[in-house]
C-alpha cells in the first residue's frame, strides 16, 4: 500500500524525532512489565488533582508513608552518629555489609526473642523493598512463585523484571508462571492450600498490605507444612507485625518448623517511621538448605555483600535505639496513635453500610465496593471528596471491588476525610 520511499520518509523522521539510540536491545522483561510501578502512579494521580483543584484540601490516604514524628530518644542517636562522623574518634567508614553486630543481636534479642533466631541470622538493610529485589536476583530467572491475590505489587513486579514471571494474560490479568492465590472474605482471606500447585517460592505477607488482615497461627502451621511438603521456600513479609493487637502470630519463626522453610523480611518503616530513614532486615536460617543441601544463607550473604555495601551506620544507630526499652515504647506510642485513626476510617465506611476488612492488625482498611471497578472508585472519591485512596486491582485482579485506605494521616486528616466520605458516599 505504501511506497518503500514513503516507509523509508517514516522511519526516517521517526529516527530524527527519537534523535541518537545506541544498539543495545532493551531488557525484554521490563517491556512487560504493565504500567507504571503503583505508588508512583497514585503520586501522578494526586499531582495531576492538586492541579486542577489547587485550593481543594488533598487528603492523602494513599501511600503507605507514616507521618507521626520519630521519637526524640531515637533521632538524638541517629544525630549523635552523624556528629561523631565529624570527628577523628567517631568517624567511621564501610561497615559490615550484613548490618552493625550490635543491631543484628538487637533485632534476634528483641524482635525475636524466645524464637530461636541467632543474631547472624539476621541481615541488615536498607529496607524490605530492596530486600525483595535482592531475594529475587539470589533465587533468579528459573523461580516459580505464587503470591497472595492481591498482593503487595513489589513481589510481582520484581518477579517480572527478573523474568521468572512469563507472559501476561489480558484475559486473566495474571502473569502465566506467577500462582495467584486468591485472599477474600469467603476464605478468611487466607489460601485454599489443597488446590493451590507447587511453586519454588511462596511470597506471604502478613499482617497483609492491601488487605489488613493478619494469618492465624493455625493458618501459618498450614502453610508452613504446605512449603515443607512440597520443598518450597517462604518469603514472609513481616514490615507490618508491630500492628498486631491480637494473638496473630509476629513472626513466620513463631511456626515449628518453619526455620526450615521460611525467610522473613521486615522493615523500621511502618514500625519505627523509617520510610524515608531507611532500614529494614532480612533472616535467613541457617536450616534453611536449596535441594543439593546447600545452604541458602550462604548465597544470600554473597549477594549482600556483591550487590549491597551495608545499610547507613546513622540509620542503623537509630535501629538500634528505636529497640531500647525507651524506644520502643514510644513508638508503641505511635503505632497505637495509627490504630486509632484505622478505627476512624473503619467506622466512617461501616456507618455508609459498607464492608470494611482489615484495619485491626495492620494500618490498613480493605473496603468492598462489590460490582464497583476499584479505579472508578479511587477516582470518585478523590474528584468528589478530594481524598487519595489506592485501587484495589493495583494490587492484583483479586483487588478489584474494594479500596485500600491507609491510616498513616493525621488525626484531623483522618476525622476531616471520615466527614467527607460520609457526606460523599451516603
Ligand atoms: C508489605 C510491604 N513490604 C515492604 C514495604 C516497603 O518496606 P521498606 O522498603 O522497608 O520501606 C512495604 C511498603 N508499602 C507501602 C509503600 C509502597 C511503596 O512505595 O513501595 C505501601 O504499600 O503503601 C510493604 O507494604
């Protein structure tokens, strides 16, 4: 239909717009991945309504990002390392690429104390999210995973970028090598273990973000026994355990067993306010062997130390603090300040009679619009209400129908957007 001139005119100009390319073929796995990644997506979305409506007060229960100040006994640490790098007696250069010993054997002391956790277990870093993506490039391409459905985006995303996630299905909206296992009301947001196949990997938070729900120690033995049985490896997502207020187990290392199964990842963030501080950790038992016996642990010590040069001696200064008695308790004070203002949202969307999920054990409410696309949801309340909520199916096709609220605002935001969806959704 076309001349070759015209076509040879077209690329021609194409090539003049794009201006110079280099020869290098793009990583095929990141062309798969689908839209942006989902926080940065909420983040345009907001930019773009603060916009259009610049004197409208933008609510923002979106992100996951506390808010509540670090307490003083725990900044004062972090500052009183960052002095002592001004001095010859202070000054302190690389540190262990596996974290300060003195806050590895916090954190196997504290956290996991009475849990058979050794404090060269455990391996400092500069959050889960890296943690996630330094997991994926130990485990490599070949991986089956499953995750929960829905699920917090980062296990999927990496999985797709390192390329163990295979072709996605528009009809399904599912990776074709990622297992889904569905979370929802009707299965106590917990997986149906006996239809759910095999995969290397089985990537499980909890308590769960979107979902707010936290596993039962029951629940956790089933799937502790299920990754034993069919030789699997658990990644466990712990970033929200200092939430639980009930008898939920903290830890996947609460589980018999499960030292032979599991890796647990968790994070200072929602814990302690170190989003933007930055510093989580990662076990890895020494029980824990690949299918020649050799052990895990080894291998995750050798990304750590090729691909990660140790998380900052400040942030880890105030890790260390943040597991004082002093501070520790006052950051229960937070976490207790975030519970309160989950309650807020959770009796705002239960008043308008509709279901609430979550929000007990972790700072999250999951609130079900059935029949409702979650997009057009998170779009109505923030063009009407002008608050920023996150949709549903950004954390998997299972998420469609429901909103996920976080109760990381402040007090007046949290009562001002309570009125609002009130007077927007009655
Ligand atoms: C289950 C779970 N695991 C790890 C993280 C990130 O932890 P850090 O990298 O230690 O801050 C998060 C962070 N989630 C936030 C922030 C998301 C983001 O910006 O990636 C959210 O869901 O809104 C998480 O929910």
């Amino acid at each position: 239909l076309y001349s070759s001139r015209v076509i040879c005119s077209v690329a021609l100009e194409h090539k003049a717009r794009l201006g110079h390319c280099t020869k290098v073929p793009r990583n095929v796995n990141m062309e798969s991945l689908k839209n942006g990644y989902l926080f940065p997506e909420i983040s345009i979305r907001e930019a773009e309504h603060a916009e259009k409506y610049p004197h409208a007060k933008l609510i923002k229960l979106g992100i996951g990002d506390t808010t509540r100040p670090i307490p003083h006994i725990i900044t004062s640490a972090m500052a009183q390392k960052a002095l002592a790098l001004s001095t010859d007696a202070g000054y302190t250069g690389y540190g262990d690429e596996q974290g300060n010993k003195d806050l590895r054997e916090a954190i196997a002391n504290v956290v996991y104390k009475d849990k058979g956790v050794e404090w060269d277990e455990v391996f400092v870093s500069d959050g889960a999210q890296g943690d996630i993506s330094r997991l994926q490039m130990l485990l490599g391409s070949g991986m089956t995973i499953a995750v929960q459905d829905p699920t917090f985006p980062a296990y999927v995303d990496s999985s797709i970028i390192v390329g163990q996630a295979g072709k996605f299905q528009e009809e399904t909206g599912k990776f074709q090598n990622i297992v889904y296992m569905r979370c929802c009301p009707w299965n106590d947001f917990f997986p149906d273990l006996a239809t759910t196949p095999r995969t290397d990997v089985i990537f499980f938070c909890s308590p769960n973000n979107p979902t707010g729900t936290a596993a039962s120690r029951p629940q956790l033995e089933r799937l502790v026994e299920f990754a034993k049985a069919n030789g699997s490896i658990i990644v466990h997502d712990s970033a929200y355990a200092s939430y639980i207020s009930d008898d939920s187990p903290r830890s996947i290392f609460e589980i018999p067993g499960a030292k032979e199964v599991a890796i647990e990842i968790s994070s200072f963030s929602k814990f302690a306010g170190f989003t933007g501080v930055r510093l989580g950790w990662a076990v890895v038992p020494k029980e824990l062997k690949y299918s020649n016996g050799f052990p895990v642990r080894k291998d995750f010590n050798r990304i750590m130390c090729t691909c990660f040069n140790g998380a900052s001696s400040i942030s880890q200064a105030g890790g260390l603090a943040c597991l004082s008695a002093d501070g520790y308790q006052a950051l229960c004070r937070s976490i207790d300040y975030y519970h309160e203002n989950a309650d807020i949202i959770i009796d705002a969307f239960t008043s308008l009679g509709l279901k609430v999920y979550g929000g007990k054990n972790a700072p999250y409410a999951w609130v079900q619009f059935p029949g409702r696309s979650s997009w057009e949801v998170f779009n109505e309340i923030l063009e009407r209400a002008h608050v920023v909520t996150v949709p549903g199916a950004g954390f998997g096709p299972g998420g469609e129908g429901y909103i996920r609220v976080s109760a990381f605002g402040s007090r007046e935001c949290m009562l001002e957007a309570s009125r609002r969806l009130k007077s927007l959704l009655k």
